[in-house]
C-alpha cells in the first residue's frame, strides 16, 4: 500500500513481525475551532475534504458534512477506488471520483509533502485541508467528524448535535469496543499474516456484532432512541460487511445479514435523508478488491444484490416503549 518516506513515495510498509495488523497513529491533530481559538477557524469556504468512498474511515466524514449540511461550506475530492499504485489517487477514470479542483494534486501524497516536505508516514483518508495556509489541518477521521458536529454551527449548518453532552460517556465507552473489535477488527482479520493474530481478530469481530445485536432488540439506536455519532461510527462497517469484509477480509463465520436486528438497524440508517448517496458499493467493492494483499488474484466481483430501502420496522421499538 505504500507510504512516504522523508518526503519520497515508497511502496515499503512497515509490517509488524507479529503478524498481527497495527494501524498507524493519525499524524495531524490540529482542529477547527467555530471561536477562533485555534489557528484553523471556521469559515465558509476555507476547507477542503480528501476521501474515497471505498474507505469506511473516510465515510464517516462524508456522512457528518451530509447530515451537518456542509456541502456548500467544505469541498470534496473522491479519489479513484481502483488505483492505489502511489496511494490515494484523483481523477475523473471512474464514476464518482473527481480530480483534485482545489489544488491540482493528482496523489494525496502531494498534499502531504505540501503540508511538511520531509513527512515519513502513511497517507489516509480522510484529510481535512486548509486553503488559506495550505497545509493538512487533520487527517483522524474520529477527530474530523466531531469538528463537523459542532464547529460550523454558527454558520448555517444543519441544527444538528450527535455528540450531546449528556450521551457522551456513553456514545465514548460504546466507540470504543466497537473500534476495537469490529470497526478496526475486521481490517485485523484481513491483514493477520499468522493464524493466532486471524483467529483472535474474526473471535472479536463476531463477539462484537452478537453483543450488538442484543443491544439493538430492545432499542432503535445504540444509545437509545436518537441517533448520535456511534451509530455513524457502527454504520459504515455494517454497509461493508456483507460485500467486501465477509469475503475478502474472510470475516467469514456468517453474514450481517443473518442478524435481523443489525440488518434492520443497518437499512435505518441507511435510509436517513442523505445517507444513501454516500454509500457506492460500486467503490466499496472495487477498492478492497483491488487490494493484492487481500485479492492477489485482483478479480473484482460482480456488485451484490443487497436492498438497503427495504422496510426495517425499527420505528416500532420507540412506540413500544412510548407505550410501555
């Protein structure tokens, strides 16, 4: 997959001896302020958004500036999903990717070298960039999506709070069993290059998805009957699972879709205004498919026939306690 070294491309990863798959630390942290409080304040027009729809990472800010209503505050760029030769790279060679109109960067890497010429690190999306410095302002996905929550809410966002203070021990201690066995887990799965680190990861995929499934009998949401940013968080595994992490990442044991409660909730989210049209299976399923560490064999599958609108009934779980 690559990486940047001193500044250069190179195709070298740095491959534990473990064998088991270690994602890298974030390496911009700095944040948008809607007070003016950090360098990187909130203003119309400033940022810009690097992603690819294929990357459930990149997803969850795709998701926030949609439901925030962001799309004309913070621009976008789609990377290719079947070209990762030099990492994450834009043009119009595909349906729904986009060339870079901001800056003319043909690889995300060059927004790195941009931004620290001698950078040594991966090159992830999503990437938050700053036009008026021209530097990378963010690259942490979780961090990212909670300045879209909040920080352009003085501005004309979408009133709009998934975060809210009351929830947020709750929404922070279900984030992170959910990152750790399932959202990271499966990716622990599909890159485990020795038997033992495999057999641990696909054991905590499913003990995470057979706890989630009991969670969600008795209520809507993951905390309760408001969606907040944990469901986002949850959603774009689940929209993944059954076309690219069953198969090519052989969290295989069985499909999302034998578990009614998480398949409903999965068509909830899906169908709340806005979301579908940052699902693109036809990304999803290129992109890890294109993967040759994954896929050596790099046949891309025909799309599945998966029905997100179908009717989920999940409303009926806060009528019941409304009556209860």
């Amino acid at each position: 997959m690559g990486m940047l070294i001193d500044g250069k491309w190179s195709d070298a990863d740095q491959a534990p001896q473990s064998g088991r798959f270690v994602r890298p630390e974030s390496r911009f942290r700095d944040r948008v302020s809607a007070d003016g409080s950090t360098r990187f304040a909130a203003e119309p027009g400033r940022y810009h958004l690097y992603v690819a729809y294929s990357c459930p990472w990149a997803h969850r800010a795709i998701i926030f500036r949609a439901l925030k209503g962001l799309e004309d505050m913070v621009s976008m760029s789609v990377a290719l999903p079947n070209d990762r030769s030099h990492g994450w790279r834009f043009g119009n060679g595909f349906p729904g990717a986009t060339a870079d109109e901001v800056n003319g960067f043909e690889y995300l890497h060059q927004a790195y070298t941009a931004a620290d010429a001698g950078y040594t690190g991966k090159v992830t999306v999503p990437t938050l960039w700053d036009t008026k410095t021209r530097t990378i302002v963010n690259n942490e996905s979780s961090e990212i999506i909670r300045m879209f929550n909040s920080a352009f809410d003085a501005l004309g966002a979408r009133p709009l709070d998934l975060y809210p203070h009351e929830l947020r021990g709750e929404i922070d201690a279900i984030n992170e069993i959910v990152y750790r066995d399932l959202n990271n887990g499966v990716y622990r799965a599909g890159f485990a290059s020795s038997q033992d680190a495999y057999d641990e990861a696909v054991t905590r995929v499913f003990g995470c998805l057979d706890m989630l499934e009991r969670r969600l009998a008795g209520q809507r949401y993951l905390c309760g009957e408001a969606q907040t940013e944990a469901d986002w968080r949850l959603f774009v595994t689940l929209v993944r699972f059954d076309a690219a992490y069953h198969h090519v990442f052989k969290c295989s044991v069985r499909p999302l879709s034998s578990y009614p409660n998480l398949d409903a909730y999965l068509c909830d989210l899906y169908q709340v205004p806005g979301v579908a049209p940052t699902v693109r299976l036809d990304h999803i399923v290129t992109g890890y498919y294109s993967n040759a560490r994954a896929n050596p064999n790099g046949i891309i599958p025909a799309l599945p026939a998966l029905d997100f609108n179908r009717p989920h009934g999940r409303a009926a779980l806060g009528r019941a306690r409304d009556r209860a």
